[in-house]
C-alpha cells in the first residue's frame, strides 16, 4: 500500500510545493463533475468521482492531466487569486507612485546607499547583511504588528505610502489582504505576511532614514534578509520548488524563494539569474 502510495504521490505538486490556483481549479472540477453524475441519479458513481477527485488532489496536487501548466493562468485571467504572483506586491509596487517609475522615481542604488549610510545593512564581501540592531529593531515592530487585524494594517499602510495612495482591506476565496491603489488607478495587493514584513522595516527605519520614499522602497529588498518568518518567528526556507506553471524557460533553473513552511507563505522571490 505504501508503495503505491508513493508512486501516486507527486511531491513536487504537493506539501510546500502546492500551487493553490491549481488545488481550486480543480477542486471546483471534481464538485461539478461529481454534482453532475448525482443529478442524473448515478449517486454511487457520483460519490466514487468525488473520493477519487479529492485523494487525486490530495496526493498529487492536481486531478486533472496539465493542470499545472493552465491553473496559474487561469486564475491571473480570473483574477482568482492575487496570492500567487511570482513575486509578492510590495509597499514599492503602488503603480504611479514614485518608487514604481514614476519622475521621482527611487533608484536601488538610492536605496542601498541610503541603507549603508544608517548603519542598516552592512556589505560583507559579495553579500549584503542587516545590521544587528537594526535587526532587532525590526524584529521589535513585526512582533508588534502581527496580531493587528488588517484595518489596522492599512491604517499604517496609508500612513507609510504617498499622500495619493489609497489603501483598503480586500478579500478573495476567503483570504483577505490589503490593496493599495497609486494616483493613476493601478493597484498592488498586499499579504498579510508581506504587510508585517515592510510595515516594520519602514516603522524601524523611522529613527534612522529621513526620506519617506526610501522608507517605503528599501522593505522589499530588505524581506530578501529576513531570517525569520514575521508571522511564526519559525526559520525561513530557501526553496527551488516549480510551484506548477511557474514558466521556467528551457535551459534556466526556477527561481529560489524564501519560505515559511509553518504558514505556508512566501517572503521573497530571488532573481532568476542568481
Ligand atoms: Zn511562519
């Protein structure tokens, strides 16, 4: 029984591999499917359909054949999903605001300037690391703000964005998440998880940076130094999984994310060149 077990299960598809776009989708086929078998009264085929379906997606992620390549797609089309970009938003990412390429736009170089000056981030050979007080700090204000209800959030979202940017509480398949909406209408979502993360980088940078913008702009490179999860304080994983219909193109390896496998959440993606 174990083995076939093993030889059903498609560990890439599931556990913290698991697309959820992919586990809807085809959650919502199996019911349908199902529902349509007991409405022409083949009830005991019906309910066959059904437990198959649901051990299908259970073990392997998905039911139905190349379900990894369409779902993604499917669901940013239907925009079922806002939780499974790449890359998740960011207070940077408000469309039309200075930090997302506006006149007045940000540079990293900016940024990586302005952090090296206050003693935030410290470069070590190649690589950059957060200073240790600065750590703390930040550490200090994720504690603080992770048992905040999201209205809460976006109260502090709206007090660390430009003047223009509209902030509110959005929810979708029962998942709720800030959106920020920049001066032209675009609009960025926010997790929850993403929401701690900067909010208390731009909290701990308060003492220390002058420049709102730069504020704001440095929590997303700073989420790539995150050594611990801001909602569990668990140590975060680097992962290479494929989440299905990840698009890697042929000859490249998919990118690296940090993890958090006790909330199923992800921190950062990593450039593919790296
Ligand atoms: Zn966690």
């Amino acid at each position: 029984m174990t083995s076939l077990l093993e030889r059903i299960r498609r560990p890439e598809y599931t556990g913290s591999n698991r697309c959820w776009p992919c586990t809807i989708t085809n959650g919502a086929l199996v019911a349908v499917a199902a529902t349509a078998l007991a409405l022409i009264r083949r009830r005991r085929l019906a309910a066959a359909v059904g437990i198959a379906g649901i051990a299908s997606i259970g073990l392997r992620g998905y039911v139905v054949p190349y379900t990894p390549r369409f779902a993604p797609q499917l669901a940013a089309v239907l925009s079922l999903d806002p939780h499974d970009a790449d890359e998740p938003g960011s207070l940077s990412g408000v469309p039309g605001s200075d930090e997302a390429g506006g006149d007045d736009a940000v540079s990293g170089e900016a940024v990586l300037a302005a952090l090296v000056e206050a003693d935030v981030v410290v470069p070590d050979g190649e690589e950059l690391r957060l200073e240790p007080a600065f750590r703390s700090a930040w550490r200090d204000e994720m504690r603080s703000l992770r048992d905040d209800d999201l209205e809460a959030l976006a109260r502090l979202a709206d007090r660390h964005t430009a003047p223009e940017t509209d902030v509110w509480v959005g929810s979708s398949f029962g998942r709720s998440y800030l959106v920020l909406q920049g001066e032209g209408g675009g609009i960025v979502t926010l997790r929850r998880e993403i929401a701690v993360a900067e909010l208390g980088a731009a909290r701990a940078l308060e003492s220390r940076v002058d420049d709102p913008a730069i504020r704001r702009a440095a929590g997303r490179p700073l989420r790539s130094l995150l050594e611990t999860c801001p909602l569990c304080e668990e140590s975060l994983e680097i992962t290479q999984a494929t989440c299905c219909g990840e698009v890697t193109p042929i000859g490249s390896l998919p990118s690296e994310k940090l993890y958090c496998p006790d909330c199923n959440v992800r921190l950062f993606t990593f450039d593919r060149e790296r």
